[in-house]
C-alpha cells in the first residue's frame, strides 16, 4: 500500500530510458548494495509491486478494489516465501 498511496516518490521505467519494452511502465527499482536498503520500503517494495500481475496493478487508483484484489491472488496462489513469489513468472 505504501507505494500506492506514495507513487509520486517512484519513477518509472519510461521516464528513465526512451526504449520501447515490457517493463516500461513498471516502476525503476533503485541502485543499492548495501542489504540494509534493499530490505527498505523503497527498494523492496518497488520489487514487490513490479512483480504483481498487471490486472492488479490496474486497480492501483482504487485502493480498495486494490486490497481485495491482491487478498484474492495471495490467498488463491499461497506463496510460502517472498523469493518464491518474486520467481514466479506471470
């Protein structure tokens, strides 16, 4: 929900490069090394949210069409730990 409600701290994909690709309108996941950010709000999340199938994703100006939709995808697919969920092709 953070990065819902907070999309004017994101950029993303387009904004940074002018190539044509199917992550275009994901949001940029920032450069970091040190694990402490990428465990941050800002880095993980950006992952997180990128990783959700684009149906959900357009529900993003509803948040509570938003929290229903994404209850039902995580309850239907049960993912066991975040890794599995961000290896997950969709």
């Amino acid at each position: 929900m953070f990065i819902v409600k907070n999309r004017h701290l994101f950029t993303s994909n387009e904004t940074i490069h002018n190539i044509d690709t199917r992550q275009k309108a994901d949001l940029h996941v920032p450069a970091a090394k040190l694990t402490k950010v990428q465990r941050g709000v800002y880095y993980s999340g950006t992952a997180l949210y990128n990783a959700l199938p684009k149906y959900i994703k357009g529900f993003a100006h509803n948040v509570k069409k938003l929290k229903q939709e994404l209850k039902r995808f995580l309850l239907e697919k049960s993912f066991y730990s975040v890794k599995e969920y961000l290896d997950k092709e969709w």
